[in-house]
C-alpha cells in the first residue's frame, strides 16, 4: 500500500474502531451516482446569479415543464369518442377515417388526433361529451325490458338506475323481459365492446328454474352441444343447483353471447323455462346485491375487467 493511500485510510479511521464504517468522498460519490440518475446540466443565463434571485419564467426547465401540462389536458379523438359512449376506440378509428368526425367544425381524418376538453367533437349532427366514466351494477328482476327508450312506454332497466349518476349510460348486452340477475351499465365503449364481443369468450352463470326434472342424457347432451338454428351451442358446465335433490333447478355456464341462448336451449329439448337468473357475469357477482338494486363497480373489479383481452 503506497503512503497516499494509507494517508486517506488514516484520516477516515475511527478512533479505536474499524475504519471501514467511514465512507471515502469518492465512495459516497460512486454511492451517490448509483441511486441518482444522472442528468446533464443545460446551461443558460442566470447559471451565475445567485439562486434565489433568477428568473425561472424565463428558463428552457420551465418551458419544457409547461408543454408537458398542456400535452397532459390532450386526449386521442379515438379515446374521446369512446368516452362519449358511441363505440369502441377500434371502432372510433374506422369512424374518424371515414369523414363522419368533426373537430371544431371541420372534417378530422387523420388517426392518432389529439383533441382537448375545451374542442367541440361531432358525430354526424350529434356533438360529443367526455362523461366522466360510470360503471354500475344491477341485479335486474322481472319485469323490466333491457333498453333504454321504448316508444310503447313499458318499464325499462333505465328507471332502475336513473338516479345512479348525471352521465349517460347504457345497458352492456341485454336481458330478457322476464330474466332477472346481472345488467351492467356504463358509458365506457371500450369496456362495453369487450364484454359483448364473441372474441373474449366472457364468462356468464345461470341458475335456471324448469318445469319438469332433467334427465342425465339431456345433460349430457348440452355439454356435448346442441344445434340450434344459428349454429351449435355447448355449455362449458352444467350441474344440479345445491345438494342436487331438486332435478329442476340447473346451473349452467357459458362462454356464448348469442341472444336468449340459455332458454333456447332447453326448449329445444322440450323444456319450460320457469326461471332464469344470471349470477355470475366476467367476474362479477351478486354478492351483497338484492334484486332491484344497484351498486357502483368497486376499483378491484374495474381494474379486471380492463384487463380482459390484454
């Protein structure tokens, strides 16, 4: 060891102790270096003024800080109209390509557009909203059609959670008149043209009530699939409800999104469906839900269902 090294270990040593305790300076630089990153220094002209006398409205730091909170209030045109509830972003991009989106009056048809909340987005003659993004839960009961105007005046799912938020939102899928169980509503149209897309296989539960009791071999039948008229159609599982004494309640699970397939299905088989309630739908479930009531979509369960097809 040369003299200048046992110099610098000799002036970190601690008295009776171990000197390895004590950092060097370059020790603690390379430390130093290791957490922070490294940034190169712009120079400009208040780097020799003291600190607390320059100028920052004036600096590039500045600048740069503030295009970056004017790129933040942007949004892509494909995500806004999603938001607005028209459609999916995939769909949006078809929309905007065709001429048929307007930013501040003019035809917009370039993909990848960014708009601020303060531009006027059109579709055709209707003008665009961001809503804020809503997502609720019903378990619908009988008696109520699933859409959200009927011009012959009958009681619609929407008078259910009309006074759940100011934004519009609207059914995602549909529930017959007299089937009961989960609806969900929001007005996001990429959430919504996931759930309904046959692609994503979005997994659904029945509990279904029938007239008579169902035979193994029928059973067996819907496992294998059963032929309807718009196409073969099989069940992912299908067993007796409970302690499976009662032959007549079912459940059933399917990945389909074919309309009015769970009753279709049994009465291809010479079956009268009693009752059809959906339990279970992409995750979601019933769960602290009474019929005719509606809830909020907790984060947990958002955060899944924007996980589907990623």
């Amino acid at each position: 060891m040369n003299k200048t090294a046992q110099k610098i270990m000799d002036k970190y040593k601690k008295p009776g102790g171990n000197w390895k305790g004590k950092q060097t300076p370059d020790a603690r630089k390379r430390k130093s270096s290791e957490v922070r990153p490294s940034f190169s220094r712009q120079q400009n002209d208040d780097d020799d003024v003291p600190r607390e006398k320059q100028n920052y409205s004036s600096s590039p730091k500045k600048k740069i800080l503030s295009a970056k909170a004017s790129e933040s209030n942007l949004i892509r045109l494909n995500r806004y109209i999603a938001n607005a509830g028209i459609c999916s972003r995939r769909e949006a991009d078809k929309l905007i390509e065709a001429g048929a989106v307007k930013v501040n009056g003019k035809v917009v048809t370039q993909l990848g557009t960014k708009v601020s909340l303060t531009d006027k987005i059109s579709y055709g003659d209707q003008a665009l909203s961001r809503e804020k993004l809503k997502y609720v839960l019903l378990n619908k009961p009988k008696g109520f059609i699933t859409t959200t105007d009927d011009p012959e005046n009958r009681k619609t799912v929407m008078n259910l959670i009309s006074h759940a938020c100011k934004e519009h939102i609207y059914p995602v899928g549909r529930l017959d008149r007299n089937t009961t169980g989960l609806l969900l509503f929001t007005n996001d149209g990429e959430i919504a043209k996931r759930l309904t897309h046959p692609r994503y296989g979005i997994k659904k539960i029945y509990h279904v009530g029938l007239g008579r009791n169902v035979t193994s071999s029928d059973m067996k039948s819907i496992l294998e699939g059963i032929e309807l008229e718009d196409g073969l159609v099989k069940a992912d599982a299908i067993e007796f409800v409970g302690d499976g004494k009662d032959k007549k309640e079912i459940g059933i699970e399917l990945h389909t999104g074919q309309n009015r397939v769970v009753r279709r299905i049994f009465e291809k088989l010479g079956y009268k469906v009693v009752k059809l309630d959906r339990v279970y739908y992409a995750g979601l479930t019933k769960k602290n839900l009474p019929r005719g009531e509606w809830r909020f979509l907790e984060e947990k369960e958002l955060n899944m269902l924007k996980m589907i097809g990623l």
